[in-house]
C-alpha cells in the first residue's frame, strides 16, 4: 500500500512511503527505483524464532530486516548497505518505526575485503541470523536500469554471489543461520557457494501457481553442521486463478503469521 508524502527527492527521485505487514511497518523507498516487496518480506518471515542478533546484508531501506523486528523473528538487526542515498532512507526508516534502540545501519560494501568489513565495523562471528536478497541479474543479463542505485539492487556478476556468501559465513555465529532469496536459475550457482561454508541446508522452491516451475527459492543453512541437504516441496504463491494470493502468503504479508518451513 503506498502512501505517498509530499515531494521528496534522494538523487531526484520521488519518495514515497509505504505499508507493510498490514501497516505495522512504513517504510520510505524510491517510488521509481528499486522497491522492495514481496522478496523482502519472505525473507523476513523466514528468519528463525528467538534470533538475537541479525545481520541483513544489502538492506536497501532496510525491508527485510526491520520487518523481522516487527515480526518479533528477532531481537536486534544491523542493516549494511553501501548506497548513501538508501542508507538515509533506511536510517530514517528506523527512528520513524520506533526502532532506534533495536536496529543499526551500517556503511559498507559487501564485496570489500575482509579487513575493510571489519574495519568498518562489521564483527565476524557476531550474529545468529544473516539474510540477503543479493542483486539476481549477471553481467550483461535483463535490462540494466538507469538509475544508478537500482541498477546496482538488481545487477551484479554471478560470480560475486559467492563473496555474498562468503561475508554471511564470516558474520555468523557457530551454528547460526543464513537464509538468501534468489532466482531459481541462480540455484547451482548458490548451493555451490553455501556448500562450502554451511551444512543442513534446507531449499524451499516459490512457485508462481500450482505446477507451474519455480521462481524463487530459500536457501537456508547452518554455519558447522555437517547434516545432508534438504529439498522441500514446493509452495504455490497464487492459486490457479485471479491474482490473489495463496492463504499462507496472505497471511504473511498482512504480519500475521511467519514462513514455517
């Protein structure tokens, strides 16, 4: 639901403001940028129960990881995003949701070297809980948005996914999780990176309507285990007609029930 303020603009764009999870959460995002919806969401309602500290990397404005606050998924979150204009946004979607003692953006590149990370004050081996919406197109893949900010949410070299990865696996906690959302076809290239730094990893396939092929998938794994994998049935979003959705999405997106999986 879009609420639209009086005219803003971060790198000239309008902004508007936004409700989530049945309007607990309002949230300030580019109305002509790159919005969060549906992803975020999902991701949040993904988060495990009782996480203490989570870490959301590529927070934007900060959707998914404020939506776990909101959702009672977790205690705290640090949200690390590296445009500027987008952090103001997500700072200000901090204090204008009541979150300031709960929630911490953070400044930075993911695909910075480690040192840096640190540097910046990202702690390794400090959060039970890490969630990432990584940009889904390759190089040279769909269509490179004009805005600059937009282009980089939605593009980025497959080959840095694994650098996405690899800082979740550096952040998280002995026996912590880290869930991503990606393009299905982004799975080998996904499972190959959280094969070498999870075990226990559980994939849940998102499907458009009932038979249809999935579009999205879940992947969750656990920093030390060494339990084999797990493939899910797939879950429909819609069901075979009109463009509603299935019962437990709707009820996800309205902020009254979680992902159970």
């Amino acid at each position: 639901m879009s609420l639209d303020q009086p005219t803003q603009f971060v790198k000239h764009q309008t902004i508007t403001r936004d409700a989530f999870l049945g309007g607990r959460l309002t949230l300030s995002q580019p109305k002509s940028g790159f919005r969060a919806g549906l992803d975020s969401v999902l991701l949040a309602a993904a988060v495990r129960e009782r996480t203490e500290n989570l870490l959301d990397l590529g927070a934007g404005v900060g959707t998914a990881g404020l939506c776990a606050l909101t959702m009672g998924r977790a205690a705290r979150a640090q949200l690390v995003e590296r445009d500027t204009a987008t952090l103001a946004l997500a700072r200000d979607n901090v204090a204008g949701n009541g979150l300031s003692g709960r929630a911490e953006v953070l400044p930075l590149d993911i695909l910075a070297k480690g040192a840096e990370r640190r540097a910046a004050g990202l702690v390794d081996n400090a959060f039970d809980g890490v969630i990432a919406n990584p940009p889904f197109f390759g190089a040279g893949q769909g269509t490179q948005a004009p805005d600059a900010a937009r282009a980089d949410a939605r593009h980025m070299d497959i080959a840095q996914l694994e650098t996405w990865v690899k800082c979740a696996a550096s952040a998280a906690s002995a026996g912590g999780t880290a869930i991503f959302i990606y393009p299905a076809e982004g799975l080998i290239a996904l499972l190959a990176a959280f094969d070498r730094r999870f075990g226990n990893l559980t994939i849940l396939p998102l499907v458009p309507r009932p038979g249809a092929p999935a579009t999205r998938i879940l992947v969750r794994g656990i920093k030390g285990s060494r339990a084999p994998l797990t493939l899910l049935p797939a879950r429909a979003l819609h069901g075979a007609e009109g463009n509603g959705f299935a019962a437990e999405f709707d009820a996800i997106l309205r902020g009254v029930s979680v992902l159970d999986w």
